[in-house]
C-alpha cells in the first residue's frame, strides 16, 4: 500500500501515549498502532463490545456522505479535517470514483497522519495532507497548500467525521466551524458524524473511556449536535443514527430508532447545504 517507506515511529510521536488517530486505527484493525494505542481501545471494547463494528458503521457513512456529495450535488472539492489514518476506502477514492477531477485536501493534527498520508497518496496529485489544528480554524483557511488545492468562488464541502467530540465546549465547536465556513461559496456543504449523548449507559461508559485515556471524547445532547450545522437547510434525513441515514435516497426499510443497537446509536451524520 506504502510505495515510500514512512519513517518510523514519525518525529513527534511517543508510542507510549495513545494516539486517536491510532486508537481508531487499531479499532478499524489497521497496523499503524503501537501497544499503548490497542490497550487504549480495549478499553474502549470494554466500555461499549461493539465500538468496532460502530467505527466502520462510521466509515460507511463516509462512503455514502462523500457519494452523495460528488455524484448527487456535484462537488468536487473537499476539506477533511480530523481525517484519520488511512482507512480504505478514504474520502478522496471515493469522490474519485465518481469524479477522477475531485480535489480533496485533508486535515489532521496528528504528525503520523501526515507521514502515512503522504506515503498513501504520493502519486496523487489532486489530494494534499497538511497538518493543522481544528482549534485554529483561520490557520486551516490560510494554509498555503490548501488553498493551492482548492477554488474558494466554487463549492467546497468541509467534513467534520468523529472529529468534534475530542473539541471541549470552552473551545466552542460551533464558533470554529462558523468560521470554517464563512468564505466557503454558496452551495458549500457541511458534513458531519458526531456522538450524541442520548442517555444511553454504554455510550456514557464509552464517553468516560475516552476521556480516561485519551484526555478528550464529549458525546453531545442531539441538539447540540444539530446546532453544529448552523441553522443552514439540510439534506433529507437530517441529523439521524447511521444505520437510518442515508442522504438523498428514498427512505425505504429504515430500522426504527428505538430497535438499533447501542453500538448503531453511537453515531449520528448529516449534511447541510450554505444557502
Ligand atoms: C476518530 S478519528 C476520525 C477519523 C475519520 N474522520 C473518520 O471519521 O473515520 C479522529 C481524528 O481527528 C483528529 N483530531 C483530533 N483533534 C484534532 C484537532 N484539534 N485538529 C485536527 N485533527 C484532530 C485525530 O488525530 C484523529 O485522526
């Protein structure tokens, strides 16, 4: 998969301390993590059994989000900010599947990121990796190669994928995907996958996992979930529980909210569209 071998560990990275990034990764079954990463997500497991099977119901909304994004809206170009280790299939093979012209720039503060990230997508002239932190949402707009990347007077969808909940609310989330979103053009669209806190004990146990060993990880009240997206008109389902979320297609055989299990409940996605 890696034509260039990455230096390893990447500088910057002590595999002694988890690592999101790297957590997800081992829970999705990748190889880019150390021991103190797996334990992390047994802890995890412990929490919520199938926080596993929730991480790829996670990344199957990616495929269908970036799906209807591409092939049903015409976008073809994307911000992927918090975008993780590679996970096949990743944002930018999906658009291009459907659009070989797509642009996708990705975002992640984590340096390993950005050293797989680069080995991944070497050849690939139309997606860039740039480190950067969602916190500083003007340095994100500003980064030289992002915006060699992308045309801000055209649409551009920004993804915000199990990315908030490891925002703080005193670091306001809502104010730095305003921001985020201000000079994007009109028909600029807004993706997201969060954990909403709907009571559920398991998704509070997995909530207080990864605050223990991660330092971060707030599941949000539905509402406050819903707030993310500014008040700008949504894309048909809404906000909904993965398993029930399929934007832009006919509601067909839905599972009823009430009978998904709590691993199904631990994410909810939606798209807006900038008026
Ligand atoms: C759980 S992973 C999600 C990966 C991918 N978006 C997905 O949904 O499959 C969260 C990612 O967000 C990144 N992240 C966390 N806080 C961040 C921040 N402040 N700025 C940029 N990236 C951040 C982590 O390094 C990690 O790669």
């Amino acid at each position: 998969m890696y034509d260039a071998a990455p230096e390893w560990p990447p500088s910057g990275i002590d595999p002694e301390v988890p690592s999101t990034a790297r957590v997800y990764d081992a829970l999705l079954g990748g190889k880019e993590n150390f021991k103190a990463d797996r334990e992390a997500a047994e802890v995890f497991t412990r929490a919520l059994p199938r926080i596993a099977d929730a991480a790829r119901l996670n990344r199957d909304a990616l495929a269908r989000g970036v799906r209807y994004m591409v092939g049903r809206a015409g976008i073809d170009q994307i911000i992927d900010i918090g975008c993780g280790l590679p996970a096949a299939p990743n944002t930018h093979e999906v658009a291009q599947e459907l659009d070989p012209r797509a642009r996708v720039v990705y975002v992640d503060n984590d340096p390993m990121v950005l050293s797989h990230g680069r080995a991944l997508l070497a050849d690939d002239r139309t997606t860039t990796v740039v480190t950067a932190d969602l916190r500083d949402p003007a340095a994100i707009l500003t980064n030289p190669d992002l915006r060699a990347h992308l045309d801000f007077d055209r649409p551009v969808a920004l993804m915000l994928l199990n990315t908030l909940m490891q925002i703080a609310d005193a670091e306001d989330p809502d104010a730095i995907i305003a921001t985020l979103m201000a000079p994007l053009a009109s028909g600029s669209h807004l993706f997201i996958t969060a954990w909403p806190d709907t009571g559920d004990p398991s998704q509070r146990a997995l909530s207080r996992a990864c605050l223990e060993t991660l330092g971060n990880g707030w599941a949000r009240p539905v509402e406050a979930i819903r707030g993310h997206f500014q008040g700008m008109p949504m894309v048909a389902p809404g906000l909904d529980f993965i398993p029930r979320w399929h934007p832009g297609e006919a509601d067909g055989n839905v599972p009823a909210a009430e009978d998904l299990e709590p691993f199904e409940r631990t994410h909810m996605a939606g798209i807006a569209v900038k008026p």
